[in-house]
C-alpha cells in the first residue's frame, strides 16, 4: 500500500465528478495553460506527517491529508455552474471509503472554501480530508 494509491483513489474519484474536460485540468508539475475563457481546474494531493500506527516489521503507518481542488470560472459567470460542479464534487467524495489499487482511503469530509477573483476567473477551492492506512515494507 502506498500515497501513490491514495493519490490515484482521490484522483479517480475526481476524474469522475467530470467536473471539467481532461484537457482543462492543472495537474501538479505539468505544464498547464488555463484556458482564456472556459472553465478549468487545478489539483493539489497533500499528505500530511504520517503517523506508526503499529510497531514492527510490516507495521502500519496512518497517512493523513487533504485533496484540493479549485475551480475556475469566467468572472460574471453567476453562480448556476459552480454551484453544479460542487454538488458534483460533494457527492464523489462522499464521506466513507474508496480504494484503488487494494489500497482503501476513509474520506473524513470536505467543503467548498470562500471564492476569489484570479485573473479574470473566480476561484473555489474544494477541499477533501482524507485518511489511509500505510502498510510498511
């Protein structure tokens, strides 16, 4: 079990909401350019300090985090399309489990943060609290 699993799951779990075309997403450390005028957003996988969890060989380490994503519409948009795609987001990160790969991670929760003006977009960041279970090798 690895963050790479736990990142793929929440990346699945996006990638589902269809919140935006595969092409419209800013992925971490890929060269990205926003669109001029349509709707695009970026990813952002952050774990946190992992914890021991339990003691010895093939011990297990509690890996917490959030997943982030912000959602980019045109300014004077109105709020019918972001309030869409976040329902669509809420409802792919319902709290509960997901897996990928055998490797299974707790959603703990999410919230749609406070909007700002970026570039002629408005930006809502979505923020999802995720937990996993680390088998050490």
């Amino acid at each position: 079990m690895s963050l790479e699993n736990v990142q793929q799951a929440l990346i699945s779990a996006f990638t589902g909401a269809s919140i935006v075309d595969a092409d419209k997403i800013a992925w971490e450390n890929v060269k990205f350019t926003p669109p001029v005028s349509a709707p695009w957003a970026a990813v952002y996988f952050m774990p946190a300090m992992e914890k021991v969890a339990t003691l010895g060989a093939g011990g297990t380490d509690q890996a917490d985090g959030l997943f982030q994503v912000t959602y980019y519409i045109p300014v004077g948009g109105g709020e019918g399309d972001s309030r869409a795609k976040m329902n669509s987001l809420r409802t792919a990160f319902t709290p509960g489990q997901i897996t990928y790969n055998g490797q299974p991670v707790t959603i703990l929760g999410r919230y749609k943060g406070p909007g700002l003006t970026f570039n002629n977009f408005y930006a809502i960041p979505f923020t999802v609290r995720w937990r996993a279970f680390l088998t050490r090798s």
